[in-house]
C-alpha cells in the first residue's frame, strides 16, 4: 500500500450527508466520541445532515445496554442527529439484495471453497511467510460443477489488474494494488452479509456523501471502493483520521484516557470543555486552543485535520474543563453538579443534604469555587463544608488548629461578630481585620481557627465567602461550637 499527498480536493456535494456508525460492543469510547463530533461539526459547518447508524450484526457481541450508553454518551456531548438510529442488523434484506444483484451482473461469485481447502491456503501461506490472499477456483468455474447441497458464500469479483485508489482528504492519495486484495465475502454460507457489504449498502442508502472515521478503516475503504464500484453507485468521500495515543505515543491505555466519555462526565468534565478538547486531538486552527462550539461549526472542515497521530493529555483537558467551568453560569454548574451526585462517591448522601434544604447555600458558594475549580468534583468537594452538618467534624489538623488559645479567641470573635453590621465577605473581611489588629494577633491565627471551626478542615474556599454563604446563624452556632465557655 502506497501512500502519497495529493492536492486538497474540493467536495462536489453541497449539502453533506455524514454518519457516526458505531458499533454497540461497549460505551462510548474516547475515540468513537471524536468521530462522532466531528461528523456532526462537519455537518453543522456545511450545512448538512448528521445520521446515527448502529452497526449491532454481531448479535453476540452486542448489547441493549452498551447501545443505550452510545445514546447516552452522544446526548451527553451535545451531539444530535437526525432522524431515528438506523439499525444494520435491520437492514439485512437489503444488504441481501445487493448481494443477489452484484451476483446477477457477474461482480460476485458463489464460492464453494470448503473449510479443509481454506485452512490448507492458510497453513501455505503461513509456510511461505506470505499474506493469504485467497484465490477461489469459483470464480471462474460454473455453480453447476458444484457438488448438491454445498455451502456457499458470495464473494466479490474484485479486479486483479491495477489499483484501487483513495482519495483521502486526510490521507491523501492511497494506492491499494489489487493484487493484494482478495475476493472478499460479501454473503456468509448461512446468508448473513459481512460487514463491508452492510456498510457499503447501508452508506448508499443513507444517501452518506462523507466517510469521516478512524484510520483503522482504510483498508476497509478500499474493499468497499470496489463494491460500490461493482454496484455503480458513487463513492463517498473519505477521510480517516488517525488514532489516539497515550501522552508516550504508545497506544491509548485506561490510565491515559481510554475511557468511556460517561467515565468523563463522572470525573466532573463539561460536554463543553469536551467537545474543545478532542476536536483539537487531530485538528486545528491556527494556534487556537479555546474554541466555542460557534466557532467550531464556524471554522471546522476535514482539511484542518491533521496525518499524525494526536497524543491524549490529562492536562490540557483539566486546563480547557477550568475555562468552561469558570465561563458557565452558576446556574448551570448547579444542575450539571447535581446530575452526577449518583455516579461519584459520596454523592448520595450530598444529594440527601440537598433534600434536606442545603440548595440555596450550595448555589451560593458557586461563585467562588468555581474559580478553582478544574472540574465539578473540585467544585463539590470544595462544597463540602455546605454539605455537613453541625456539630462539624474536625479533621486532625483542623483538631489542631483548635486549641485552648483559639479556643477563647473563637470566644471573644463571637461576642464581635455578633454585632456584625453587615454579613457578607467583604464586611466580614474587615471585621475579622480590625478584631486582629486590636487583639494583637496575626491573621492568620484568626482565620486559620475560624476556618477550622466553619469547615471542619484547614483548607476550603476563602474562609469569608465561607462564612457569607452559611449565612449568620450558622456561621455563629458552628464557631460556638468551637468556642471556649466562660
Ligand atoms: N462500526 C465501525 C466501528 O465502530 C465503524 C464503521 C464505519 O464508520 O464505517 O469502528
């Protein structure tokens, strides 16, 4: 197989029709969800249709459950298609036809080899150390030789002269010698189609003018290049990304990302922040590195991306969730916060807090975290201290940083803070100051206590907005329950 750059071709079609056609073995994964956004920005920026096609042939491997997590994961991403899922297990008569047709115009061939004969080709090649290319005698031998009651399979009548070529918008030029290329089945011996015959039809039928897939399928691209040709139908136009690897260029591994993307809504990424970050796995825009999703659709087109493969970075995913986290509105980050309390840890029983009234206190310390936020689990892990309840449990070194000395200081902050002109940060800010200075003490030994006694712990959000988004009352009943008596 040779490879060559060509020059950037021009698509004949206005309106493109492209198509996400997963296969439904497992969730969503990270690369399948690249394909599948940039199908549907390729549609959104020309104008065109974005269709949904689960390749669910392989009825053992299959599930309800993992077609309902592609849903899932597409919905998530903000990703919508058009029309109803197209099944290809459904369309088994039609992939049929094809077949019955591409016999009758002599494309296609019955192939009566038996197993033994296959096996022995294959144990010859492997002798020879030579790929197996199968050669059938069928194809230039009349079915009425064939002996009664023999299995066959319908194989293609590829060409063994010349080339099949590629014109790839990201690959470039690709030759496949059609030597090397044998006549692949297109109907099993029990009748059921191979996947290239189902793609190729479903494609024509779908009316898909654009391939848009990983680069895994080129090879495929070529078989199905000579069914369409056997067919007379138009070839789509292909463009085969490639791969995603791991941040050591080697294969993407679960540790590196190789996850499902409800694994990313788990960890507190926004389908947004998403979205930016795996269309710049492979594509690109000059040097920009935060796009919106309008100036995605505005800019996105098949030529940007790129021949080699794109390095999966936790970082940049983090830095780009921090953008988007800072740019949503409270509001959105609430819902969005809420929405996964049931697939994280300790979410049931934040989500019992907020049954129990802490929603408006947990909407009002939005602000604030949000700015330190990378994801969604920091903003509920820096909620923390909204969510539990009194009397609050000190960590150690919050045990610490509450000891008989700070102790009597809670005790006399109290008696200031409860003739509090004003509660909010700012005027606790300055109150908390003014206590400081005429005590004699640093701030820190004010603060630090205080946040220990609001918290429970010695690290959370300035400890003002703390005490603003608790309100007075419970900012004052959760320093007496740290203060000394007198
Ligand atoms: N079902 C194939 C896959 O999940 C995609 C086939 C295609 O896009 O043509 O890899």
């Amino acid at each position: 197989m040779a490879r060559e750059m060509t020059e950037k071709q021009t698509s004949v079609y206005t309106a493109p029709i492209v198509r996400f056609a997963p296969s439904p073995t497992g969730f969503l994964h990270i690369g399948g969800a690249r394909t599948a956004l940039f199908n549907w920005l390729y549609a959104k920026a020309k104008g065109g249709t974005f269709l949904l096609r689960i390749e669910d042939t392989d009825r053992a491997r299959n599930s309800e459950e993992a077609i309902g997590a592609i849903i899932d994961g597409l919905k998530w991403l903000e990703l919508d298609w058009t029309g109803e899922p197209v099944s290809q297990f459904s369309r088994a008569h039609s992939h049929k036809e094809a077949a019955e047709e591409l016999l009758a115009a002599g494309h296609a061939y019955r192939c009566f080899l038996t197993k033994e004969e296959l096996d022995d080709m294959r144990a010859r090649a492997e002798a020879e150390r030579l790929p197996l290319t199968i050669r059938s005698p069928w194809r230039d031998r009349p079915a009425s030789e064939a002996p009664d009651h023999m299995p066959f399979t319908i194989r293609l009548k590829a060409p063994r002269e010349g080339e099949t070529v590629i014109e790839d918008h990201v690959q470039g030029r690709v030759v496949f010698p059609n030597k090397d290329l044998d006549d692949l089945i297109l109907l099993r011996s029990d009748g059921v189609p191979t996947y290239n015959l189902a793609v190729v039809v479903d494609d024509h039928d779908m009316g898909v003018t654009h391939v848009i897939r990983g680069v895994d399928h080129l090879t495929n691209a070529a078989r199905q290049t000579q069914i369409y040709k056997g067919l007379g139908w138009n070839v789509p136009e292909f463009s085969h990304v490639p791969l995603i690897h791991g941040p050591d260029g080697a294969k993407l591994s679960k540790r590196h990302g190789a996850l499902g993307v409800e694994a990313y809504r788990a960890m507190g990424y926004l389908p947004e922040a998403l979205r930016n970050y795996l269309v710049r796995l492979g594509w690109s825009h000059g040097d920009d590195e935060i796009i919106s999703t309008a100036q995605l659709i505005e800019w996105f087109d098949v030529d940007g991306i790129g021949k080699s493969p794109a390095r999966f970075d936790f970082a940049k995913l983090e830095a780009l969730n921090a953008h988007y986290i800072r740019a949503a509105s409270d509001e959105e980050l609430f819902d969005r916060a809420v929405h996964i309390l049931p697939e994280i840890s300790g979410g049931d029983s934040i989500a019992k807090a907020l049954a129990r009234g802490a929603s408006p206190r947990f909407r009002a310390a939005i602000p604030s975290l949000k700015e330190r936020s990378k994801t969604l689990i920091d903003l509920i892990n820096g909620a923390a201290y909204v969510f539990a309840s009194r009397p609050i449990e000190l960590d150690d070194k919050a045990a610490k940083a509450i000891d008989e000395e700070a102790r009597h200081m809670l005790a006399e902050l109290l008696a200031r803070l409860k003739s509090a002109k004003a509660w909010d940060a700012a005027a606790l800010e300055a109150d908390v100051r003014t206590f400081a200075e005429e005590t004699g003490r640093k701030l820190g030994k004010v603060a630090q206590p205080l946040r220990a006694a609001l918290t429970g712990s010695t690290v959370s959000p300035p400890v003002f907005d703390v005490m603003a988004v608790l309100g007075e009352e419970e900012s004052i009943a959760r320093i007496a329950d740290h203060a000394a008596h007198s």
